[in-house]
C-alpha cells in the first residue's frame, strides 16, 4: 500500500531532504557532488534518489536559472506537410542543443493565434516561431512577445512591419516560374486562384502570375482571378465556376496545393481531359501532389531548410542574449516541380 501511494505521488527534492534531515538546497548540492557537502551526505543522497525513484524537476530548475529551455511555435495546420516539415527541422536543430518545442496549431484562427502567444509567453518560453494565420490582418499581439524580450521570428507568412528576423521563400519567383512554364506549353488563358493579400506569400504569387503574364504580352482578365480560402472544397467550387465561362480557362494556377487539388477532382469528375484540355498548378510540394492522377505541378519551398534557418536563427539570438542581434531576412529561392498536369504538347 505504502509503495503504490509512493509511486502516485511526484518525489521531490523536499522529501529527500526530510528523510535525511537536511535542506532541499544541501540536497541539491548534492546530487551534483558539489565538494561543500561531505562524501557521506553526497552518496546517502544519490542511494536514497535511486530508491525513491527522484526525477528532477528540469522545467522547476530552468525557470530558476531563468530559462525553460522550450521554443514555442504557431502554425495555421499541423497537419499539412510544408508545416510539419518545418517543425520537424526546428525540432532537429532545437533537441540537438537541449530545447524542446511546444507546438501549437491556430486554425487560420486570429482569436486562437493570439490565445497561443499569450499561453508561450506566460509559460516564459525561450522563443517563439510563427507563420500567421490566413485571418490574421493585426499583428498587435505579438509586440507583448518583444515587450517580454523573447526572441521573435517568422516564416512563410510574416509581419511585415515588425522588426524581427523572416524566414521565406521568393514566393513571387515560384510563381514566375510555375506561370512561365504554364505558357511555354501553350496555356494562354491561365486562371489564378489567390488567398488574402494582406498577407504577403499571397500578395507576392500574385504578382509573379502578373508579371509572367506580362511578360508573355497575356492581358489580365480580372474574371479569372478567384479570392477564396484555398481549401479544397473552394477550388473544386472556383473551377466548376469557372469551366461554365463562355470563355472559359486552359490552365488554373493555385496559390495552394489544396486547392488545386481540388480543381483537379472538379476537371477529373466533370471529363475534363488535364493537361490536354486545361491544365493545372500548384504551391507547396504537399505530398499528394506527386499520388493525384495526374500528378500534379507544383512549387516546392524547401519547408525542412525553413524549419533549420528558424532554429538558428533562434539559438543565434539567444547566444547574443538580445544584445546587438541584428535581425535578417533570409528568402529561399523555391523550386518548380514539372509533372503531368501541365505537360502537354504545345498546339
């Protein structure tokens, strides 16, 4: 009965103390072996640790050393793979350097992505790494993380007005590229499916799929341009709109995979023949991009070399305790993946 009750209940430095009749701070020195506290008292603590089982408390023994050794991180979705990979490349460089990562997903939720900021900060996390929510217009909240000197950095989707390092991708490049090459094959009427442009990754492949049109002499028809959220149900809803034009598109260009998908899914169900009728691309290299019948075009954006730059880009603040860091901008130059859904041959 005595060890089940031992075993429900945490052991900590004060009941190693009682037992031994000394003081948590002794007790702590020495399980460290510090030379102050006699040999006897030294292994009499260590045996009695053993026996009880005793855990240190490391987020009790960081938060007195004023760290929690933990980097809080806001994604819209976890369950996308340009998230995820990012995660997982902050939390490659993060465990090798004795960091855990608390992550926190905000649903493309502003209300939820402020609730997040506020729960890291109170938890005196060490850091914080955020791509925003598509619904986030302010960014407000986040100068509370300043104001507790925690360092700040985003990717992806960024603030622009607040002075802290970004980690992103030349999104208005990958969107050149994926347009030109769209036009090279002969596509001449290309819809666009854009999100918010209050956020820049929006904004910016926006004026790629412009500035490849123009430079490919293409006017711009405003009809074909499509703001919506960019899941897939809107790009399947946007592409059945859209294949009811008189003057209906050859290509769709998505500002995301998942709607592109979903266009594909529309084309597909509907007889549409892709590429040869209309063809199709997308941004962000998910995974499904490469199993969807036909496999579909699309930008990659090197989410796992963003997860590293964030990463160290913390730790290099940290190390500069907020002393003379300068804040950077690193932007990736993202590459053009060519598959079937826009290979056609040209008329």
């Amino acid at each position: 009965m005595n060890g089940s009750h031992r075993m429900s209940k945490r052991i900590t430095i004060l009941d190693l103390a009682k037992r031994l009749n000394t003081t948590p701070s002794t007790i702590s020195r020495a399980l460290r072996d510090h030379p102050g506290v006699s040999k006897s008292l030294r292994e009499a603590a260590k045996s009695l640790a053993r026996e009880l089982n005793y855990q240190p408390n490391s987020v009790a023994s960081g938060l007195r050393k004023g760290k929690s050794y933990t980097i809080g991180i806001v994604v819209p979705h976890i369950n996308r793979d340009f998230f995820s990979n990012v995660i997982s490349g902050i939390e490659d460089i993060a465990s090798d350097n004795g960091y855990k990562v608390m992550i926190c997903q905000s649903h493309d939720n502003e209300e939820k992505e402020k609730q997040y900021i506020n729960t890291l900060v109170s938890a005196r996390v060490d850091g914080i790494i955020v791509s925003l929510g598509m619904n986030t217009e302010d960014c407000s909240h986040f100068e509370q993380v300043l104001n507790a000197r925690i360092p700040l950095i985003f990717f992806d989707r960024v603030c622009e007005q607040m002075d802290v390092s970004r980690i992103l991708n030349d999104d208005t490049e990958g969107s050149f590229k994926a347009v030109s090459h769209m036009i090279e094959m002969g596509y001449k009427r290309i819809a666009y499916f854009s999100g918010p442009e209050y956020l820049n990754v929006y904004r910016d492949r926006k004026n790629g799929y412009l500035k490849a049109l123009q430079n490919n002499s293409i006017e711009v028809d405003k009809a074909i341009i499509v703001h919506h959220d960019l899941t897939q149900e809107t790009g399947w809803k946007a592409a059945e709109k859209l294949m009811k034009m008189r003057n209906r598109p050859d290509a769709i260009f998505s500002s995301s995979d998942f709607a592109a998908l979903g266009a594909l899914l529309y084309l597909r169900e509907n007889n549409v023949r892709i590429p040869e009728e209309v063809g199709i691309a997308g941004f962000s290299n998910e995974k499904f991009t490469s199993l969807v019948n036909p496999a579909l075009t699309t930008v990659d954006q090197h989410s796992n070399e963003i997860g590293t730059f964030c990463a160290k880009q913390f730790l290099e603040e940290v190390e500069l305790n907020n002393e003379n860091y300068v804040p950077r901008k690193i932007i990736l130059n993202p590459r053009l993946i060519i598959r079937e859904s826009t290979k056609r041959i040209k008329e």
